[in-house]
C-alpha cells in the first residue's frame, strides 16, 4: 500500500488530487518526503501506481460520504496543517537548546483546542550550521514547501540575507536570537525579534563602563556582521557618556582560527593602556580567548573583562560547566537576557529537566525560542479567525526560459504574507520569558539584562539593568511599578569579585609597557623663568611648574615614564594656546607649565585642578598725592559733609521744639531763638553747649545724638591723621571699568590669553593693545605713558606674573581687584585618566604643605615697604554712617510724635473744661490758634511747681502764727 500511496502522489497528471491528500491526510507527508528521493527508473510501476490511486479515491470517496459535515467544514474554512519552518544551527549552544524547546512549543500548541482548533502546526527544521551560504539555501528550501512562517534564523549571518529572502517571498521571520542591531524594520520588514536586541546590551555594557568611572575600553569581537554592529553600537553609547574604544580587535569567526593567532592579538593588548576589555563573540571563540588570556596572566589584578551574553548562554547551557573553563573566566561580568519569574516558567523548567535528564541547561534563547513558537501560533490562528486563506501565487520574476535545474519557478510569494505579519506585531501575549508584546521598533517592550559575575564553580548574579532605570539591584519588575529614576545616586550593583580575588575595583588602566615615554610639552618662557626655563646645555626644565609636576608624580602609585619637549624659540614667549593644541594633535601627551586654565582651552583638552591662583590684574604708576590748603575737606565725602551739617541743624530745631515750652533758654524774641537753635546744634560737636535741657524727651534725643558726634569726631580725626602724616600715592586709574572708558593704550605679555580676553571679553580694540615681552618692557611702557610712543597707560597680567614685576618695582602698583578668577594647571587630553590622578596628587601636595613651600622657593617677595606703597585713602563714604543717621532721626520723630501726641491730649481736656463754648469757638482757625497758643505756651516745669506749692503752704502757715501770737 505504503508503493502504491507513493506511485499516486508521483503522477503528474493527478497533481490537484495529490495537494488534497496532503492537505486532508497530514500523515502521509511522511510519504511525499519519500517520494521525493524516489527513483524516477520505475516506470514500469506507472500504470499499476494510476490503477491504486482510483482506488484510493474510491476510499476518499467512501470517507467523504460517511462524514460530509466535518470534512467540508475542515475543507472550507480552516486547513488542518499549516506548515512552518525553523532554522539554526544544530550543533550550537544556543540551537542545541532552541531545538528541543521549539519542538516543545509545538507540541503544546498541536494539544492545546484553545488555539487553532482542527490545525495542527508542521515543522520543518533546516541546519544552517551559522554559514551565510547555507542558510540561503535552507530557506528556499523552505519556501518550496508552502511555509507562512519561519522560526529563526540563529545567526545574525543568516539573518542577514534570509530576511532578504523572506521579505520577497513575503514569508514573516521571527528570530529567536539574532541581536544585530543593524536588522531593522526598515531594511526588512518581514523580519520580526523576538528577543532583545545588541543595542540593548551594548547600553547596558555602556552604562556599567559609566558605573565604574572608567573611560578606556578595548573591544574584542568575531569578525562578522554580530560582531562587527554590535560594537559599533557599543562605541556610539560610549561616546554618549564621554568614553570611548581605544582598540578593536576582530578576530575571524572560522573554525580553523588557533590559539596562536588569538594569543598574537592579546600579547598587543597587553602592552596597551586600557585594561578594560569587552568581549563579543561566540561561544566557542569566547572559550579559546579565555584560555589564551589565563596563560598570558591577563586574569589577575587590575584587569576587568565583560563578556556579552554568550557567556551566560554558556554557563546556563553547560552543565556541569568544565572546570578548566570556570577557572579561565574568574572575576568575569557577564549579560543574561532577564526574564521575569514566573510559574509557568518554573514548571517548563522543572519538565526541561525531566526531557534532558539534566545533561543540557535551558538558557534565556531556548525560553524566547519556545515562546516565539506561540507568537506564530497565535498569530495564524487571528489570521484564520479574521477569515484569511492560506493561498500562495507564483513570482513572475523567477520564470526563466533557460534550462537550468533549480526550478525557482516551484517557489511561490505566500499571499497572506502582510496580513500574518501584522498580526505578529499585534501580539500581546505572556510568556516564559514575560510579556510578548512589540513596540513601535519591532522590539520586545520592557528590555532588561541580568548582570553576573563568574565566581567559584558559577556565577552570581550582582545587579539588573533595565531600559526603564538603568542599574539596580531590585528586579525590573519591581521597578515598574515605580516612577523611573536614572539619577547618578539610584544606579547601584552589589559588590563584585574581580579578576586576581579581590574585591577593590580596578582602576582600570595602566601606563602602556612598551617603552614609550610620556611627550610633555613645555613652553620655552623668555621672561618670567622663575616659573619654567631650560636648564642651560639640558633638555631638562626647572621652574616653580616643573618642582610642582615632579612632587605630583612621586606621590602617584604608579611610574610615569616622561620626557620633556620644549616648545618655543626662547627669544620670545611662545602662545600657550597653540601649545595645548599641540595634545589634540597628538605632538605631545600632556602639557606642564604655567598654563592659565580658561575656557577656551578647556575644550580643548582636559586640566588638573589648579595648583595656583591666577587672575588677571591692572597695573598702573603711582603718583604721589600733595594734602594742599583743603586736606582738612578729603576725610569725608560731600555726601557725607552734607548729611552730617543737615542733621546738626535738624537736632537743634528738634530740641528747640522739645524745649521751648518748658526751658527759659530756649524762649525769647524770634532773633535769639534762631540764634540759640544754630549754636545749640554746632556747639554740640565740642560738647560745649551750654543750654541745659530740661525736658525728658530733649535729654533723650540729645544723648543720642552727643553718641552720634562722638563716631563722627573720631573718624574725622583719624582720617585727617593719616591724610596730614602717611605718603599717598594716587593714580587715575583704579580698575578695568576705568581703563575700558579710557581710549589709552593697554600693554599685555607676549603668548598670555589676556590679549583674546581684552579683545573678545571686554570688546577692547586690537589697535590699543601693545605686547610686551618681558619686565623690563613692562617698566619703560609705564614710565613712557599714554602720551609717548611705545607708552601705556597700564599693564593687564596674570597675579603670579604682576606680583613677581613689582616686587622689584616698588612705583608700580596693582590697582582695582582681581576681575578674572583662574589659576594653573596641567592638561592632558580628553577623558585622561592620568588628569584625574594628577588633581588628586596636587591636593595632597596642598595639604601636607608641600605646594606652599615650592611656592616660597620660586616666588619673589616685595622687597618694596608698605609705607611708600600705600595708596590714597579713600574718602569715609556716608555708607560707612547710615546706619548711625538712621537711629538718630527715628529717635528724633518718635520723640516729635510723643510731644504732638501731649500737646493734643493737653488742647482735648482744656476745651472739655469750659462750660461756655459759642458755636465759632470749635471753628478750625480758632482751633489751629489755641494749637499754635499752646505750643508757645510758658509751662512751668513739674519741679519748680512742687516748689511753689511747699513754699506756699509754707507761707499760709507763717501768717497764722502771726494771728495767734501779735
């Protein structure tokens, strides 16, 4: 029977009889994959074959009339095989693994009704052993046979073209593990990952780079297009946190590669500077270079290795893993594809267990290759409940007229290609990996990596990274939950064991030794040599920056090998900005010197911090300043002489108010009243009024005031002291505001950034900026002036440098404040870990006093005398008084507002005295009369009223002593 099924499915004539057999019988495609090596020879069975296929369509026959319902109803809305197709490679960690898991899915899907009900899912697996070539032969293949959907590719190398392939024959792709970033929608559009994706990863390799503060990575990767985008993905994410790659090693993904050729690679690695290594390739190539790198010690102190997510494939798949491969990769960080906890993960974990005998791991590919399986699923089955058939139409392009023996023709474009592919995409599911849903990239929502570290005899997980909050030690999952925070403070990994056993974290580079030396510039100075100079027939330099450089250096935990190189002609001072140049184009490795630290220098290169202050200052020629007839008027300002005569009058009119009704010395004709307020106000300056104060409210206002001119007498007679005694040295200049409003020339020094910062800073024209090139050039400008050729009327330097030329200069002086804020430093270029080094061996040379010394080794003090150096005192400002002025004269109006306040209550109880008001006597002029009446009223003071009342009764009683005794 098993002959004859097979002569009828061979009859060419019968060809529309065979594809229903196969679509009603599914269990003879076992048949039709025999026929097809069957041996076209037997032609003498062709007619015996014609005669049994009648036969077995009389049995179709008989079986449709005894169930004409469900075969129509299989027949007209759903078939009861739909073919899909998957591709991997076999033999490797990850297809080993994808196999058995896919052929899982597919079991679970065929017995679960819940999801194409009367379809079962026929699988073809094809090998494609991770070749380019063979991978493109596998999926043609796989389109002759009618699939609508493949399950794969493994290798981004098949992907590759596949998806070429599949995007033209319009047959979705769902790889399970093909992480190329470069894979993209754009490109192919039937090309769908179920998994995450290297961009991902190589965020996520970035930000544990950004974590550890290192800025130099060396990448190791296989020669292809996995490796070769994923690192280039890595090397944009880098450059995104300021760090880069300094070396790319490719090492080609060919089985013949050996270890000889990876060990030639690593003995240049080991010479290089970075000690941070990122490792992305295969497996097995992972292996080989593990091996190579232990026996070249490059597995102890000081180096970190991270390894992509191959190495956790392999650790989870491996099991037990070989101990001479755990021993190769101790102090390892690794990547695992995270997957959420779940139950159904666990019992696929517990029934993987029980399919493999524990002789092979399940690792995250093999879960994403088992859930791809139901996106597929679930993806036709919408497409049968949408009413989609499954037909297929041929490709008029692959209609040749030659005789070649490929047949293209047989391949056809599957019709419900775009349809099926949108359902893909549509997915919302949850799986063993989480949820199965994609985002408008075509990537899986929610990316997330566990990250481990190889330690003992496995691994140990130390920390998450996720899209959502960077690196954490709770799960993505519990950070969901939570508003996201990417904040420097928030990212956090458990404490890791790094290669060599040890728990501190490596600094992550080191001097390269390879015999180079470290190229340092230094500027060859033609003045000012106290801070750097060439020693006389050496190539070595002295100086203040050269003492402090070499202090810095000794107290690093490290050697640094260096040469100095001169940079200039020595007959003038060369420019700095140029020297630093020099580093970004690579002359010189670091530059030493008094080198200003400003902005525009900065982003150029990268500086230690400053080991000295340094601002730009004016200097100016001090003229010495004659008192003349009018010295005794310059202790105060004329603000302050006026304020200070208007209070004296004010006083006096106030305590004349206060005074006047009660006090015999302040009353008298308009003329001596007048003349009594003047001299009782200015007589108070020498405390020699002689008007006594009888009321309350007076004597409090005048102690006030006597507290006030005892502060005002003092500061004038100290002021004028020093005006009448000390030299004064005057100069018209008294900053930078006055030498911008001027238009007279201005000297700098040769190669100092003060020219750009006069010109472009403070908008000085270049015409009245004159260079000058040493000391001596800035003492005869100064002495020339403005008004003689070659003159300046002031010098704009650095602090270090104007302290340095008037400590031998004592008729020049710094004149106004500091109105820049810098200091010196050394540059390195960019991201140097060297800078970092360097501003932390100047901060102990602070510290422990060392810079101070230095400083006082070089630096000159002023042999110049404080007394003929004192510039003019400036006049006492009425700022330096208000404060007195203000206490004063609210003392005065709260006595002034006392006093109305008694003169009113005294004006209310004397009018509700009178019995006998007429109706004018309320009026407001005889109101404001009676007011002014009372003001010059004489009242007697309470003392002289008590007198009188004793020396009255006194008097009654002397009269009736009279009357008694005559």
């Amino acid at each position: 029977m098993f002959w004859i099924l097979c002569s009828a499915i061979r009859a060419t004539d019968l060809a529309s009889s065979v594809y229903f057999v196969y679509q009603s019988f599914p269990y003879l495609s076992v048949a039709v994959s025999y026929c097809g090596s069957f041996d076209s020879g037997h032609r003498l069975l062709r007619q015996e074959a014609q005669m049994s296929f009648i036969w077995l369509l009389s049995l179709l026959s008989l079986y449709c009339g005894i169930f004409p319902v469900g075969l129509g109803k299989n027949i007209s809305s759903r078939p009861s095989v739909v073919n899909i197709g998957a591709i991997f490679s076999f033999d490797s960690t990850i297809g080993k693994v994808a196999k058995i898991a896919i052929e899982e899915a597919v079991k679970d899907v065929n017995a679960d009704p819940t999801i194409l009900p009367t379809t079962n899912l026929w699988l073809q697996m094809q090998n494609s052993n991770c070749s380019g070539f063979l991978g493109m032969v596998e999926v043609l293949q796989l389109m002759e046979n009618a699939t609508v959907a493949i399950i794969g590719p493994q290798s981004s190398v098949v992907a590759h073209i596949s998806s070429q392939i599949a995007t033209e024959f319009q047959v979705p792709l769902v790889s399970f593990s093909a992480t190329d970033p470069t894979l993209s929608a754009l490109q192919f559009p039937f090309f769908v990952r179920a998994a995450q994706s290297d961009l991902f990863q190589m965020t996520a390799v970035a930000e544990i780079i950004e974590y550890y503060d290192w800025k130099e990575v060396i990448a190791i990767y296989v020669d292809d297009d996995y490796g070769w985008n994923g690192i280039a993905a890595l090397d944009d994410k880098l450059s995104e946190k300021r760090c880069k790659i300094t070396y790319k090693v490719g090492i080609s993904p060919e089985t013949a590669v050996n270890q000889v050729q990876v060990m030639d690679q690593l003995v240049k690695i080991a010479l290089m500077e970075s000690r941070v290594m990122v490792l992305h390739v295969n497996p097995k190539l992972g292996t080989l270079v593990f091996s190579v790198a232990k026996s070249l010690q490059m597995m102890g102190n000081g180096y970190v290795w991270i390894a992509t997510d191959w190495l956790s494939s392999l650790l989870d798949s491996v099991v037990p893993p070989p101990p001479e491969t755990l021993d190769s990769m101790q102090g390892v960080l690794s990547l695992r594809q995270h997957t959420a906890e779940s139950n159904k993960k666990k019992a696929f974990v517990s029934r993987w267990n029980k399919l493999t005998g524990g002789s092979l791991g399940l690792n995250a590919y093999g879960l994403y290759a088992y859930d791809s399986v139901w996106v597929v699923a679930h993806a036709i089955d919408k497409f049968f409940n949408q009413g989609g058939v499954i037909t297929h139409s041929n490709d008029s392009r692959l209609n040749f007229n030659g005789n070649g023996d490929l047949h293209l023709e047989a391949m056809t474009i599957f019709d419900g290609g775009n349809h099926l592919l949108n359902n893909i995409l549509e997915s919302d599911l949850v799986g063993l990996t989480g949820a199965l849903k994609f985002d408008s990239g075509r990537s899986l929502v929610h990316p997330a990596y566990d990250i481990i570290s190889v330690i003992g005899t496995g691994s140990r997980r130390v920390g998450y990274w996720s899209n959502y909050s960077g690196l954490s030690i709770e799960a993505p999952e519990i950070l969901y939950s939570k508003p996201p925070n990417r904040s420097h403070a928030n990212q956090k990994l458990y404490e890791v064991i790094w290669p060599g056993n040890t728990v501190e974290k490596p600094r992550g580079w080191v001097f390269p030794n390879n015999g180079k030396l470290l190229n340092i510039g230094v500027p060859l100075r033609a003045s000012f040599k106290e801070f750097v100079s060439q020693i006389k027939g050496s190539d070595n330099f002295q100086g203040f920056c050269i003492d402090v450089f070499t202090a810095a250096v000794s107290l690093l935990p490290y050697a640094v090998p260096h040469q100095f190189i001169a940079f200039g002609n020595g007959h003038e001072n060369p420019n700095y900005t140029d020297l630093v140049y020099g580093i970004t184009t690579g002359k010189f490795d670091a530059v030493v010197g008094d080198i200003a630290i400003v902005t525009s220098r900065t982003r150029l290169v990268d500086f230690t911090l400053p080991y000295t202050a340094s601002g730009l200052v004016v200097v100016a020629p001090l003229k010495k300043l004659n008192t003349g007839a009018w010295a005794f008027l310059h202790p105060f300002s004329p603000a302050m002489w006026m304020v200070t005569a208007a209070f004296f009058l004010f006083i006096g009119i106030v305590v004349w108010i206060l005074e006047h009704r009660t006090n015999d010395e302040f009353r008298g004709p308009p003329r001596r009243q007048c003349i009594t307020i003047l001299w009782f106000s200015f007589s108070t300056l020498f405390f020699a009024h002689k008007e006594n104060t009888v009321s309350t409210l007076g004597r409090f206002v005048l102690i006030i005031w006597l507290f006030v001119v005892l502060i005002i007498n003092s500061s004038y007679t100290a002021s004028l002291t020093s005006i009448l005694t000390v030299q004064q040295l005057y100069s018209p200049i008294t900053g930078i505001e006055t030498l911008r409003e001027i238009d007279e020339p201005i000297g700098f020094q040769v190669g100092s950034f003060a020219e750009r910062y006069l010109s472009e800073e403070l908008n000085v024209s270049r015409s009245r900026l004159i260079p000058l090139g040493s000391p001596e050039e800035y003492a005869k400008a100064l002495d020339l002036g403005p008004g003689k050729e070659g003159g300046v009327a002031a010098v704009v330097d650095e602090l270090l440098y104007v302290e340095n030329f008037i400590s031998r200069e004592c008729k020049f002086r710094v004149v106004g404040q500091e109105f820049t804020k810098s200091g010196w430093g050394f540059a390195f270029p960019r991201d140097s870990p060297l800078a970092v080094d360097m501003s932390t061996a100047i901060l102990q040379l602070s510290e422990n006093g060392d810079l101070q010394r230095i400083h006082d080794k070089w630096v000159v003090k002023s042999a110049c005398t404080s007394d003929s150096t004192d510039l003019e005192s400036d006049s006492l400002q009425l700022k330096s008084f208000w404060g007195l002025f203000l206490i004063c004269g609210t003392v005065c109006f709260i006595a002034l507002a006392i006093y109305c306040f008694q003169i009113i209550r005294q004006l209310y109880h004397s009018d509700s005295k009178e019995s006998d008001l007429s109706s004018s006597s309320g009026s407001h002029p005889n109101r404001l009369r009676r007011i002014m009446s009372l003001f010059d009223e004489k009242k007697e003071p309470r003392q002289s009223k008590r007198r009188k009342v004793e020396k009255s009764s006194e008097n009654d009683k002397n009269d009736g002593n009279l009357e008694v005794n005559p």
